[in-house]
C-alpha cells in the first residue's frame, strides 16, 4: 500500500506521517527532493526559496519530476509486504504520477484556517507566516494555475479520501487506525 498525502500548510501531513511511520511505512517526501537539491546548490531551507526551487526543477525537468524521483526510490525497495507514505504532494501532476502505483490512494488533510495558522505558529519554521494575513497570502501563491507551480487546491480535489483534523492528536490518530482499516 501506498498513501500520499495532499493538504495545505499546517493542517496535519506531518502528524499522519508520522503516525503511519510508527505503523512500519516507509516515508518519503515530494519536499526532501527539493531539499537535496537546495543543499547541492548551497541555498537554504526557507519555505520560499523551497517553493521557488521546485517550481524551477518542474519547469526544466517536467511537472511531475519530484513524484518521478520518489517512485525511483519505492521501486528500488518495493516488496510485496512493505507500505509507503509519501507526503507533501501538491501537484496534480505529481498526484497522478504516483498514482500509476498500484495500491496508491491520495488522502487530502484539511483543517480550518486559523487552527492551522495557530500550528503554524507553534512549530516556528524558517520562512512561516507571523500574521493570518501573511498566512493567507502565502496559500495563495501556493495555488496558481501553472503546471510547474504548486495547485494545492487542484491536488486536494484528486484525493480519494478526505481526514478533517480539526481536534486533539489523539482523534487524528483514530481518524487515520480508521483509514487503514477501510483501505485494508
């Protein structure tokens, strides 16, 4: 099994990810692809140089490039009992290039505004909003019509199943022992 994850900022990929982790997935990262590079280019890590770099690897290698780069690393491990999680996916390019996997299901995390601005704030991540306007500001950036930039909402919309994490960690938790259960 393999299960994408697709949300905006702050609204609980990691958490799943995490959790799924702890269950024996291996993880993966649309976002580590670009990291890598950055670190091979000496740029750092900010959120906006982060995005900037990807949509540049998209524009010169194809919209679905970070995606390809990740199904090259499930097919050097893929066994018949092994499951995977890939998170920051948010192309719809890069959504339907790994789900030509078979066993691939997109799950989109959604969590309102200002519970995920109030997130945001708590992890206090280079290049993170310090004001909801700023916040808001960047969402919009992240979801522009252009196949070499990100389309959070375009990708959301392709998801199969949706998680609304709107409470305590421990509710995620059950929310996603329930997704398993269903996919299994």
């Amino acid at each position: 099994m393999i299960i994408g994850l697709t949300g905006k900022n702050a609204a609980g990929k990691g958490e799943m990810a995490n959790y799924l982790k702890s269950k024996g997935f291996v993880y993966y990262s649309l976002s580590d692809v670009i990291r890598e590079e950055a670190t091979k280019r000496g740029l750092e890590h900010s959120r906006d140089s982060l995005i900037d770099l990807g949509n540049k690897l998209r524009e010169k290698f194809g919209p679905s490039y970070l995606a390809k780069q990740i199904n090259n690393k499930i097919k050097q491990q893929l066994n018949k009992n092994q499951n995977f999680v890939v998170d920051s996916i948010r192309s719809p390019f890069e959504a339907k290039e790994l789900m030509k996997n078979k066993g691939f299901v997109l799950v989109g995390i959604n969590a309102p505004t200002e519970l995920r601005f109030k997130r945001l704030l708590e992890r206090n991540r280079l290049g993170d909003a310090k004001t909801l306007e700023e916040f808001k500001k960047q969402e919009e950036k992240e979801n522009l019509k252009s196949d070499t930039n990100q389309q959070l909402d375009e990708t959301f919309k392709l998801a199969k199943k949706i998680i609304v994490n709107d409470g305590a960690l421990e509710e995620l938790h059950k929310k996603i022992a329930s997704l398993l259960m269903w996919l299994r």
